[in-house]
C-alpha cells in the first residue's frame, strides 16, 4: 500500500494536482499495489469523478450532519465515492477522545481510517479502537528526508509487533524518500508506507512512483 499526501503545496493543487493524478492513473492501472492519493480538499471532486485509483481525504471530523459549520463530514466526503481519511497526523493532531469517536462513526459509515500516531505510546491508545490502518510517523523526520525506517528501525520493529495478531494495516510514514526506504520498511514487517514531499518535488515523478511500485514485487 502507498498513500500519496498532496498536503497543502502549491505544487499540487488544481490543474497541477491533476496533472500528477494522470501520472499516478498510469502506474495504477499497471499495478497491482494499492495506490491511494490524498489530494486538497477543493480537488476531491474533480479528482475522484476523474481517476480509478481510491481517493482519501487528509482529515475528517466526527459529525455527521447538522450545525457544524466550516467541519468535514463523512458524509459529505462519501458523496464523492472517497474511500477514507488519514486521521491524526502530526500537522493535524486530535484528542485521543476525537479520535475514537471519529473511528467509531466512520465504522458506522464504512468508512476507513487512515490513522497516524507520533509515538509508541499513542499507538497502543489508538490500536485499541481498531482503524483501518496504522501509521508510525514520529514528526522530527516529516520532510526531513531522513527515512524512519532507517532512522528509527528499532522504534518500527516495536510498532510492528505492537499490531501483530490484529487486522490493522501497518504503515510507515516520515521521510520517506525512494525505493530503498521503502524497501527497509517493508523488511521490517510493514504493509506499506506514506510519502509527500519526496514525490511531490521529484523532478521526474512518474519514474519515482514507478520505483516505489517496484519494490513490492
């Protein structure tokens, strides 16, 4: 599994991020790796109606419908056939109440939870709901370049065990930077990895994509 973050760049809005989605579509359509991107807001609909590959959302609130002005139902994300939502990452963090109940009513939906812990001590609070995924990203590395999986590989062998015996999705995210870090998290017993920056500023994407693609064969 890789999750493609648009995050909020420039780089990766509007006719830009569609642009990098016909590059993904490509290499999707040839793959048998699931690709998820996780573009803007603003690009959901145009992108989703667009492409083949699973939409999510960067972030989605816990309220179904009603006065919650300016919040992200999961609701209206399913309008647009979006598969799920990362849920607590570093540049976005929640209470550990928020997140539970967010999982919970995301259950109710069919919904899936893309969720991201900082450390090991929030993962084990956050197992214990049982999202869809988990994602160790210790946020020092976020951008950094610098890979967790050969930064911290002690910390993601820990992480790794911590879910063994559960259907939780094990993911790696943080620095993650080409086919080599993406291959060591994979040694280390992850399912698959998270990647922005590394892609996003690739001077040739669809041959950084497709190298990545590579190392789950």
């Amino acid at each position: 599994m890789i999750i493609l973050n648009f995050k909020n760049y420039k780089e990766a809005l509007g006719r830009k991020a569609l642009k990098i989605c016909k590059i993904v579509e490509k290499i999707y359509k040839k793959s048998k790796v699931e690709i998820f991107v996780a573009p803007q807001y603003t690009d959901i609909p145009q992108i989703s109606k667009t492409f083949s590959f699973p939409v999510i959302a960067q972030h989605v609130d816990d309220v179904e419908e009603g006065k919650f002005t300016g919040s992200i139902s999961i609701l209206s994300l399913k309008e647009y056939k979006v598969y799920g939502s990362l849920l607590n990452h570093s540049e976005k963090k929640l209470t550990i109440e928020k997140i539970e109940k967010t999982i919970e009513l995301a259950k109710k939906h069919n919904f899936k939870i893309f969720a991201l812990s900082s450390s090991l001590n929030e993962a084990r609070k956050i197992m214990k709901f049982y999202p869809y995924s988990l994602a160790y990203e210790p946020p020092e590395l976020i951008g950094s370049g610098r890979a967790v999986s050969k930064e911290k590989p002690e910390i993601l062998e820990k992480f790794i065990k911590l879910l063994k015996g559960t259907t939780i999705i094990k993911l790696a995210g943080a620095g993650i930077s080409g086919e080599e870090d993406v291959k060591k998290a994979l040694e280390l017993g992850c399912d698959g990895v998270l990647i922005s920056s590394a892609f996003i500023f690739s001077k040739n994407r669809e041959k950084f994509l497709k190298k990545v693609v590579s190392v789950f064969y």
